[in-house]
C-alpha cells in the first residue's frame, strides 16, 4: 500500500467526487490564498492511494474546468493532469494564487462566496479579510496609509534621531514615512507613526509587545508581565533586554546589577524571532506581537498568517518577502535585520547548536506561532567543566581511543555534531584537547 503527506494549506486529497460543491470551494480558497494542489484519487482519512479509473479519469478531465468556468468568478486559471503515484494514476489540479483576488462563488455572491486556505481547511472570509482584499486591490500597503490625526510636529524628535542623523519634514517624506495633505500639512503614514511617534497605540491600536512570564508550563501562575511601548525601536530594544534577562543561567555582578552571561535560548533566536515579529506583524489587525515565557519553552504569537510566498511547507527555503517594506528599511538602517531570507534559518541552526529541539513554527487562523525550547533537565547537556564525574568518564572513554573525530563525541553525548565542535573548542581553550589535521580528515585527542 501507498500513502502520501498529509493536507496542508497547499494541498488536498479527495478519494472520489460525487459532487463538485466542496472542490470549488477549495479552488477559491487556493486562488484567495497561496495556490495549491488538489489530487483526485487519494483518500483522505489515512492518505491511501487508491487511484481512479480511466472512466472516472476522462470524466474529471472534462467537467472539472467547465464546473470552475461556471461557478467561479472572476475566471481562474487551472492545470488539470494525470499523475501517477503508487502504481496507480489520479486527477491533479493545480490553482495559481490569482491576480484578482477576492475570488467567489457565484451563486453565494460577494462576499459570502469569498473562501481563504487556513492550515488544511477552508474558511469564509471574514470583514478583516475583505478589507484587505480591497487594499491589495488598490495597491497600497497598510503600513503606507496616512494617519492624519497627527502631523510631523507631533513626531518624536529623540525617535527621529533614532534612524536620521538630520531629518525635517522633506526628509520623512523622502524615506517615505510621511507625505503631504492638500493643505501642505506633513503627516506620516502608518510606518512613519509607528517608528517616530510615542503615542502610536492610540492611532494603530494594540500595536505593542506584550510580555509574560509564568512559574511552570502553562498560564497558572503569573510572575511578571510587561507591555512595551512608545515607538519600534524602543520597544524592540527593551523587550529583548528583559527578555534576556528572564533567560539567564548564570550571572555576573556589574557595580550592583547582576548580568546574566550565560542564556537558556541563544540570544540570536530570541534577537530574529523579536525582530521578525515586528518587521512582519500585521499591523491592521488590533491585537498585540504576544510573548509568553513558561518553564519548558518560549512562545512569540504575531498577528497575520505567513506572507506569501512562505508556507509552512518551504520555511526553510530562505523565501522572504516583506508584509512592512517600510518598517523592514529602518529596521536594516539600525543593524537589526541582516540578509533578507536568513531569519528563520538562524533561529532554527542556533537552537539545534546549542543542543536544543528544533523550534516549531505553527499558522494559526489570524496568527503566526513560533515555539522555542527553553534548556531542561532532560534537552540541557552540561557544560564540561560542570559535571567533574562526566568529564572524567569522557576523557577515559577517548584516551583509550586515541584519536576520535567530533562525530563520534556527538554520538557518545547523543548531541549534534554543532554541539559537539562547540565542546571541543571549549576544551581545546583550557587545554585539554588538541586538534590533529584539518578539515574533513580533522581528528582530537585528550591531552594527558
């Protein structure tokens, strides 16, 4: 028997059609979303492939793109194939994400017709939804709307200085954080309130970071929670240092502050994960970028689905494209963002060297979760000069070996191979280990 990978907000399998109601609205929510892929002959209660025949084969091929032209408006464009899997042959269709999004059904008309992909299932569009139809129809970003409520006056001099070294009115509009109103009044626009201005939740409501730390691994027992405000740049700074904080194994005493210098999560996970939260966020959506400490792991949940082209499916492919183009430049500007594309990627390697599971990324209905283990009992290797016993039993297992390579200490520690090299440049730094050649061939042994 044959199975395949199950649904996702890309793909769908049916066993068999008797009606086409559930398939179109599927094509809409593919076309209203990021594409995907429908395959005809898979069942999909347990993902068996059980394929169709030539009747059913020649059948589908006919009446599935007129029932799409008939029911579907505006016109979708459709690739309809044969594909074997299995040993057995199905019907394949393919939906492009259209040009002229809201698609709909026509016999429910606008907008109850309008169907969006969440996860494997499709849904109704909301008002939310639709009115960011309608933006994205005419060609304005949210982060690109003005706010006329208030006016460069009104703008933070200190916030300013925080991205220019000189900076009037001609300069904000030229970095297109702001424009002109017909009375020759300077406004910004969503960005520009949003960086420069102290005030912005009162115009871009619930546009904050809201921090939470909690005792064990759920929301029983409050110990702290901090909301972070008063312009992108501030906030992103102070959430980072107390979260750092929160983060800390080992301390220092500095004067009389104590400074964490060892850290639970790598600091460049928690550094892209709070920078992709604000650089990516949906900020028409009134909820806040929520960060929740537990014991066990740490939780960034940000308003807005991925921004297409990124799925859950190609995460890993570096794909990028920013929802806040804006918002991503002064980021850049202030060395907080790095090459575009490599966000994801950095938080996954530096958990998986640092010998922590791999984070997990989860699109919720309006929101984007990412999950990243904090170091336990049971995840947490100690650091050789923490456990005399363990590095003893080590340098007896290796001196007996002689030379041994940093795949087999990652074996005999059941780490990775990352982790592995990280203990071996520890101990070549104390003096404990030698390195013997280079490269692939590089080989260790314990120094007497």
């Amino acid at each position: 028997m044959h199975y395949v990978s199950i649904e996702s907000k890309i793909l769908e399998f049916k066993e068999r059609l008797d009606d086409y109601s559930r398939l179109l609205e599927t094509v809409t929510a593919f076309a209203n979303t990021q594409g995907g892929t429908i395959i005809i002959g898979i069942r999909d209660s347990d993902r068996l492939i059980v394929g169709l025949d030539r009747e059913e084969i020649e059948r589908y091929s006919q009446e599935i793109p007129q029932a799409i032209a008939d029911a579907i408006s505006p016109q979708i464009a459709v690739d309809l194939y044969e594909q074997h899997l299995g040993g057995k042959t199905c019907v394949t269709v393919r939906v492009f994400p259209g040009p002229q999004k809201p698609y709909f059904i026509k016999k429910l008309g606008h907008p109850l017709g309008v169907f969006l992909r969440s996860r494997a299932h499709n849904r109704r569009a909301d008002a939310y939804a639709i009115e960011q139809f309608n933006r994205e129809r005419s060609g304005i970003r949210y982060e690109q709307q003005p706010c006329p409520q208030i006016s460069y006056e009104d703008l933070s001099k200190g916030l300013l200085g925080t991205l220019f070294t000189s900076y009037d009115q001609s300069i904000l509009i030229g970095a297109g954080y702001g424009s002109t109103d017909v009375s020759g009044r300077t406004i910004p626009n969503v960005a520009g309130t949003l960086l420069f201005y102290p005030e912005h939740q009162r115009i871009i409501p619930e546009s904050g970071i809201v921090v939470s730390a909690y005792a064990g691994t759920d929301k029983k027992q409050l110990m702290k929670k901090e909301d972070f405000s008063g312009g992108i740049i501030p906030m992103l700074e102070q959430s980072y240092t107390f979260i750092s904080n929160l983060l800390g194994t080992q301390y220092e005493r500095e004067g009389l502050v104590k400074q964490p210098v060892n850290y639970e999560i790598p600091l460049d996970a928690i550094r892209e994960a709070l920078v992709n939260a604000v650089a990516h966020r949906a900020y028409d959506y009134e909820a806040p970028t929520r960060i929740t400490l537990f014991s066990d792991r740490i939780e960034f949940l940000n308003p807005g689905t991925f921004y297409a082209p990124i799925n859950p499916e190609n995460l890993k492919e570096g794909l990028s494209r920013y929802r806040n183009p804006l918002i991503a430049d002064a980021l850049r500007k202030k060395g907080y963002m790095e090459k575009q594309g490599i966000g994801i990627n950095l938080i996954i390697s530096s958990c998986l060297e640092d010998g922590l599971p791999e984070p997990q990324f989860v699109e919720l209905e309006y929101h984007v979760k990412l999950v990243i283990f904090r170091k336990t009992a049971s995840n947490h290797t100690p650091k050789p000069d923490q456990n005399p016993k363990d590095l003893t039993a080590m340098r007896s297992y290796f001196t007996a070996q002689g030379l041994f390579s940093s795949m087999d200490l990652a074996q005999y520690l059941g780490k990775s191979q990352a982790m592995a090299k990280k203990i071996l440049t520890e101990l070549q730094s104390k003096g404990m280990v030698e390195k013997v050649g280079r490269g692939p061939a590089t080989k260790y042994r314990f120094i007497n």
